[in-house]
C-alpha cells in the first residue's frame, strides 16, 4: 500500500509474525537489511506497530521504575533510620525492650 505521509511518499509492508517474538523478528530483519540491502539517497525504514508500541512502553518502563524503586528506598530509609526512636510509640514497643512481663497487662 502506497500512502502520501508527512508530504512523502510512503509503503507500507505487513508481516505477520507468528512463532518469533515480535523483537527479535524485527532485530534479524534490520540485521539482514543492513548488511544485504543499499537504500537510495532519500529512502529510509522505519518499524511500526507492536514494535514501536512495545519499544515506547519499554523506554516509559526504564523511567518509571527505577523512580519507582527510588521512592520505596526512599520511604524504607525514613522508616528504619530513626533507631529505637519509633520504639516508644509502639504499642509493644514496652515488651520488645524489657521481655513479657506480665503485669503490663494487667489493668
């Protein structure tokens, strides 16, 4: 299918991958397009559809997650930094330091 896109001409090719990872089907085909085909001046390639979607999502991921990881760290840190600070507060924090004594139970 021949197309008019962003005022050049452009041809659409649709291959259906069924047994290969959508990837590394496209990483052989690039590999193979470089080393077997000459493009002309002006010709270009470039992949679309669930590589360019899942290439977006990947690149969205390697910033998210680390941010991610990044505030869980950075909360775990202000809750354990605080030493026995936090003991007092603690409901239990009477029996962790000094053992089961059984009249703090009493009423």
């Amino acid at each position: 299918m021949i197309r008019n896109e962003d005022g050049l001409l452009t041809e659409y090719v649709f291959v259906d991958v069924a047994d290969l990872p959508i990837g590394d089907y496209v990483g052989e085909a690039q590999h193979e397009l470089q080393t077997k085909l000459k493009l002309p001046p002006g010709y270009s390639v470039f992949w679309s559809g669930q590589y360019e979607t899942a290439l977006r999502l990947r690149h969205r991921l390697m910033l998210i997650v680390p941010i991610t990881i990044a505030i869980i760290l950075f909360f775990a840190v202000l809750q354990y930094s605080s030493g026995g600070e936090n003991h007092d507060r603690c409901p239990g924090g009477s029996v962790l330091r000094r053992g089961l004594n059984l009249d703090d139970f009493r009423a």
